[in-house]
C-alpha cells in the first residue's frame, strides 16, 4: 500500500491480527500504546508512540504524518455508564479534535464500532441494516453509538468510515474459547431462546480484510458498513462445526431463562458496583446475553465494498480450535 497508518488498540485480539495484515502487505505501521503496555510481539519497524488517550500532545504526535487511521481500542466491559463513556466516547472525541489540529489532510479515519451499537434485529435471517434505526440494548452499545455519532458529526471535516462487527471468532479470542471448552467438556450453557437465537459472526482475518477494504474505498467515505459473514448462524450449526474437531459424542444442553439470567445480572451487578469492579455479568450484559437475533446484513459493505467473508463457519472454527491447543488453552 506505501502508506502510513496508524492502529489504535493493537495489543489486542484484532488488533494484532491487523498489524500482521499491513505488515504484510508493506504498509508503515505506528501503534498508540498505552505507556503501561509492553509492546512485545510488534512486528518489525512499528513506530511506537505512547500515552493515554487523555494526553492531546501524545494524541497530537501519533497522528501527525499519517495517511489513515484504524481506531480499535476501546472498553467492553465497565462498572457503569461512565467507565463506558471513558473507554468509547472519550478517545474518539480527542482523537478527532487532534486530528483536525494536526493531520487536516487524513485521508481516512475509520472507527470500529459494534453490532451492539445498532442493537438486535427483529428476526434471524435477513437482519439488521445500515439504514435503520439504532436500539441499543446496553450501556455499551448505547457507548459505541455515541462514539459513530461523534465521528459523523465530524465527517464534513475529516473523511470518515463506521464499520460494525458482529461476534469476531479466530486464534487470540478469549471469549468464544468458553464456548469451545464448555463443548469439549459435553456441556453448553446458553441464555434465553437458545433453540431459537441466531447470530451473525466472522472470522477475525475477513473482519481485518474488510476493515481495510473500507478504510481505503472512496465510496464508503461518511458511511457505516456491517462486516460480517454472508448468513447468520444457529447453535446447532457451530456445534456442528465444532463436533468433528473437538470429537465429543453426547453434549448436554442447559438453556437458562431469561428471568433466571436477569436476576443473576442484577445481584452480581451490584456486587460490581459495591466492589468498583466490572463483572462478568449485570443486568446491561444479560439484556445482550438473551436476545434472539444478533445478526446483521451483509448486503450494503458486498455492494459497495466488493467484500465477502471467505472463511467458511468449519474452516474458521478448525483453525480457531487448533490455534487454542497449540497454546494450551483447550
């Protein structure tokens, strides 16, 4: 590409995947650390530039000489609404107002925001659209929809690009890897209408293709784009992926009801806030937890973009499942 791009969050699950992807393909790389983070594992020749995203003379330096920018880094789990707001909300307000300061003529700034952002859809197939209306079911959704709203607010200034994942699976994820032991163990518990749920996910090496693809078209300049797989998926399709890799032959079904999973929100919740500590799960998080249909159309970022998720559900979830016995984690 010959270009100059900088990465935000890429310590992360995506983000090193990311970094290894315009290594690749012969991009200059610059990364915004935080100045706790060690850096290990950084490909070869990446500028480091350090500071939080509080620090406008930090933020100013990272973004001064760049061609486009990818901004990942963010917070999925918070104690309440403002931890979500400093996480989310906050870098992208100073993210912006730097570069109008010192980078006028970016080329692009593309946020990576969240299916959450535009809450569930009504039904599984078809999904929700870039086009409509955004109800966000959570204080972490409602964060990454005030994130998109700042940025678009800016894209008279700054060209501007949304793209909104939904799940993200692949080597490096921690959060579906319960999912993969709970199989391997003969077990699955899931929350709500899990006969009925379904979901759109991609595989993370598609997401990081698609991000780039609409970082660099011109025509997804002031726009939001769904980067997921071409269907949604059933639990009964991915414990078929998973069942000829992990090899277990009866598996135990254990369907949690909603009201059973809102209390649980509720009292380990407050145990959070009485605490200070995010939890593993609140009333915010179960309102996502037991929802139908978390799926999302592909149809807007194949028309526009020319994207389409490679990987198949049972390629992505053998190779996903090696990676984690490699490493030991399954």
């Amino acid at each position: 590409m010959g270009e100059t791009i900088l990465v935000t969050g890429s310590t992360g699950f995506i983000g090193s995947r990311m970094l290894s992807y315009l290594a690749e393909g012969g991009s200059t790389i610059r990364v915004f650390l935080r100045p706790e983070s060690s850096g290990q594992g950084l490909p070869e020749g990446v500028q480091v530039v350090r500071g939080s995203f509080s620090d406008l003379d930090a933020l100013g330096q990272a973004v001064r000489g760049i061609d486009r920018i990818v901004h990942l880094a963010g917070l999925t789990k918070a104690v309440d609404e403002a931890g979500y707001n400093a996480g989310n909300v906050i870098p992208v307000r100073n993210l912006l107002a730097v570069i109008k300061e010192h980078n006028p003529a970016l080329k692009r700034f593309l946020l990576v925001s969240s299916l959450a952002a535009a809450g569930p859809a009504m039904e599984g197939r078809c999904g929700v659209r870039e086009s409509d209306q955004a109800s966000p079911v959570s204080a972490y959704g409602r964060s990454k929809l005030r994130a998109e709203t700042l940025c678009l607010e800016s894209s008279l200034d700054i060209p501007i690009t949304i793209v909104r994942p939904p799940a993200v699976y692949g080597p490096g994820d921690r959060d579906i890897l319960q999912v993969f032991q709970m199989l391997a163990s003969g077990v699955l518990v899931t929350a709500g209408s899990g006969e009925r749920q379904r979901f759109s996910m991609i595989y993370v090496d598609d997401l990081v293709n698609g991000i780039m693809m609409a970082a660099c078209s011109e025509r997804a300049v002031g726009r939001i784009y769904y980067i997921t797989s071409s269907s949604s998926f059933s639990w009964d399709e991915v414990i078929a992926a998973a069942r000829p890799v992990l090899g277990f032959k009866k598996l135990h079904r254990i369907l949690l009801p909603k009201p059973f999973v809102f209390f649980a929100g509720m009292v380990i919740g407050a145990a959070g806030l009485l605490f200070g500590k995010p939890p593993l799960l609140n009333r915010d998080k179960a309102n996502e937890l037991v929802q139908d249909y978390w799926v999302c159309s592909p149809e807007q970022s194949e028309r526009d973009l020319g994207f389409t998720a490679e990987t198949s559900l049972a390629e992505g979830v053998a190779a996903t499942i090696f990676w984690y016995r490699r490493k030991g984690w399954l």
